[in-house]
C-alpha cells in the first residue's frame, strides 16, 4: 500500500491541472480563507461588544457551546438540501461552524480583561470606546487569537468533508477515491490535508506570538539587532531574605 | 422504531456505541499519560505538543490513515472508534495533568505525611480532588464525539450519519434532519449524564455549596 502510495505522489499528472495537488490545496485554503473571514466579521465585533458591556454573556456561552454539537456533516448536507449547490451554501454552513469558537474567545478575552486596568482607564478619563480598542481588546489578544485558531482548524477539517456535498478541495481526493475504491487516492488526499492543518496552525501560533502584546511576543531577528539595554540593579536597603 | 426505510433504534445504537466507547477508553489511556506528564516535564514536553498535533488532523483524513497504520479493514467501525480515542486522549492527557498540577500542595503533603504512596494518592487523593477539571474535558470530548461519529458514514460506517448521506443521496431534508436532531440529542444526554456522574464523584462539593 505505501507503495502505491508513492507511485500515487510520483504521477506527475498529479501535480497539475485544475486537479492537481496544488489546485486543490489553494482551493482548499480558498475556502477556508473566506469562511473563517466572514465569521471573524460576524464573530469578533459581537463577542467584543457582549464582553464589554456584559449583558448577554450567558447568551454568547450557551450558544457557543449549543452549537458545538451541531454535526458538521448535517448541516453541510442540510444547507446544500435547502440552498442548492454551488459555493454558497456550503461556504454557510463553514461560517456556522467558524462562529461559536471565535464568538467564545472575543467575548472571554475582552471580559477577562483586568478589571483593574479597565477601572484605572476609565479612572483616567478614557471614553468606552478608548477603553474598548486601549485596553480591553489588546488584553484579549491571545485568546481571540486561540478562537480564531481552532476556527480555522475546525474549517479546513469540514472542508474536506464539504468535497460530500460538491465542494472542491483536499476532500475531493478522499470522497471521489472511496467511490472507486482507490485507496492510494484516499491515502494521499489524507496525507495532504493533516500535513496543511499542521503546517497552517503552526502559522498561526507564529503569527499569533508576532502580534500579541506582552512579554511572550515573538521578536523578530531584525528586531534583535539592538539588544535591550539590561537596567542596571537598584542598589536596595531592604535586608534580603 | 422504522423510519425512512431504517431501523432507527439500530442506527442510535450503532451511534451511542461509537460515540461513547472510545471517550471512555480514551479517558482510561489518558489518565496514565496525564499523571506521567504531571510527574515528569520532560514527558509533557513531547505528550503536550503531541497531543496537539494530533488533535490538528482533520477527523476524515484520520479515519482513512488508520487502516494503512494498523492493518484494519477500511471498511470497518474500528478505525472510527480509533480516531476518536486518539482525539480524546489528545484532549484529555493535558487536562489530566492541569488538574493534577491544580491540587495544592498542602494536600498532597499532608496525604504522604499520612502514608499515601505515589499510586495511592493518585487514586485516593489527586483524583478525587481533579473530578472537576476532568468532567469539564470529558463533557467537550464527548460532545464533539457525537458529532464526529457522523463523519464515518462518509466511508460506509453506519451510524445517525448514515440518515444525513443517504437523505442527500435521496433529496430528502426530513430524513438528514432527523439524523442531525438525533446525534445532537443524544449528545446533549450524555452530556448531561457526564455532569451527573461527575457531582455524584464530588458529593464534598455539594456539602460545600449546602445543597
């Protein structure tokens, strides 16, 4: 089987053409790419909003969670059922599945913001909004950034399943193999999608360490250059332990 | 109970046993794995990472990786029932030791002053006081397996997902309707089962609240 698995990859047909390896893998991000944006746009400003104001924040989590049990294989087949095929409906039910994670870790993040730092900038005079995109948004960087992740995780897995219902992509390679019981075919279209979900959550926890604020913020080696200056120790009358 | 040509109650069947095993068993492996990565940082530096790789491949690329792994027939419900133990275990291993690191010190010092060997205050002590934290991660595991037990029915394994491939081979929405209201109810159960299980395991917690 591994053989044929090689032979599968070595075809060079396979590596060209609207159903080449690299037509579906840009397919496949495509689709991604344009789900996951949608429901960001959907996703993020309502978790920001309820996580600042506080109402409605038991609402968010129960439908965050309510919609985690949501097959992804029925509502793909479902929105196809009702909307017909095309891009469109399956793209749908992608942004349905990309919302919850990213809805939970705006509204978590912005509502996790130190309570202290949120007081002192009102304290200082800091309107809502100031407060909103000063304060409480940088400090739920790293959790809106975990949503977004496993939102994106989430997306390219039920795109695969998506090639069901007509979508292209990776998943072609596996839905149209098992129709004719080519294996090698499975295999591969397999291999293909784990390797680019690995390989696009290990880009996004790089870029995600790029843009947080903080001490874990990944720096740049251009950034590196000038080291920073250590503070010289301050010299202390405080008995040490 | 027949319904669109089915045998309803086989396919819940079919779909409890699939959904449910496999998050058991996979609560059994990652026990001892997430004790060892507790006890040892050089374990949870590969476990950890591990796990999260794994957790990473989509569950439709996993089912199909597993028969050229180990040999299965592709056909067979044990490559999903595999799948979902390994996403259990790679969501459970780190939770397990999270739940262990989150036992105070003071407790565990007091248990081996006491007596408590190493396996006897896992079980009798950490445990017991780590019932919380495990319940919450088994309850997403759990969920999250419902649905994904769906996804077999894309490789001819038989469960409520059968009801939603062959309804789109059929056109008929009543019938992939109720296989998606299905798979939720019965997740939403067991969900519900895991919570009871987990206050029945924790009855100092309700003592606490004066429940």
């Amino acid at each position: 089987m591994l053989g044929r698995l090689v032979d599968w990859f070595g075809d060079p047909t396979r590596w060209s053409g609207s159903a080449g390896i690299p037509a579906r893998v840009l397919e496949h991000l495509g689709y991604t790419l344009l789900a996951v944006a949608i429901a960001a746009v959907i996703a993020l400003p309502i978790g920001a909003l309820v996580g600042h104001t506080r109402r409605g924040g038991l609402a968010v989590v129960g439908v965050a969670n309510g919609l985690r049990a949501l097959p992804e294989l029925g509502v793909l087949v479902l929105f196809v059922l009702l909307l017909g095929l095309g891009l469109l409906p399956p793209t749908l039910a992608l942004v349905l599945l990309a919302i919850p994670p990213m809805l939970a870790g705006a509204y978590s993040g912005v509502a996790g913001a130190d309570p202290g730092a949120v007081d002192a900038a009102r304290g200082i005079g800091m309107r809502e909004h100031q407060i909103l995109f000063g304060v409480e948004i940088p400090a739920a960087v790293p959790l809106v950034l975990g949503g977004v992740r496993f939102a994106t995780l989430q997306v390219i897995a039920t795109a695969t399943i998506a090639a069901y219902v007509g979508l292209g992509g990776l998943g072609r390679y596996i839905i149209d193999g098992f129709a004719v019981r080519d294996f090698p075919q499975m295999l591969g279209g397999a291999l293909i999608v784990a390797v680019l979900s690995v390989v696009v959550e290990l880009v996004l926890q790089t870029l995600g360490r790029l843009v947080t604020p903080g001490p874990d913020r990944l720096r740049l080696p251009s950034a590196r250059r000038e080291p920073a200056p250590t503070p010289a120790p301050i010299p202390s009358r405080e008995a040490r332990p | 109970m027949r319904a669109f040509g089915y045998d309803i109650d086989e396919l819940v069947v079919d779909h409890v046993l699939l959904a449910v095993v496999p998050v058991v068993l996979g609560l059994v492996i990652a026990l001892p794995l997430g004790w060892w990565a507790h006890l040892s940082p050089g374990a949870r530096r590969v476990l950890v990472p591990l796990s999260g790789a794994l957790y990473t491949i989509p569950s439709l690329a996993l089912i199909v990786f597993i028969p050229l792994v180990l040999g299965t027939p592709i056909l067979s419900p044990v490559n999903v029932g595999l799948t979902l133990i390994i996403y259990t275990v790679a969501l459970l291993v780190r939770s397990v030791a999270e739940a262990l690191d989150a036992v105070p010190d003071t407790v565990t010092t007091a248990a081996v002053a006491v007596g408590y060997r190493p396996v006897g205050l896992l079980l009798g002590v950490q445990l017991p006081l780590a019932v919380p934290v495990l319940t919450a991660g088994l309850r997403v595991a759990s969920v999250s397996s419902f649905s994904l037990v769906t996804v077999g029915a894309l490789v001819g394994i038989q469960s409520l997902g059968t009801l939603m491939t062959d309804g789109f081979q059929q056109d008929y929405t009543a019938m992939v309707a109720t296989g998606i209201v299905g798979s939720i109810l019965l997740a939403f159960v067991f969900d519900a089962l895991w919570l009871a299980l987990g206050r029945a395991l924790t009855p100092w917690a309700r003592a606490r609240q004066g429940v």
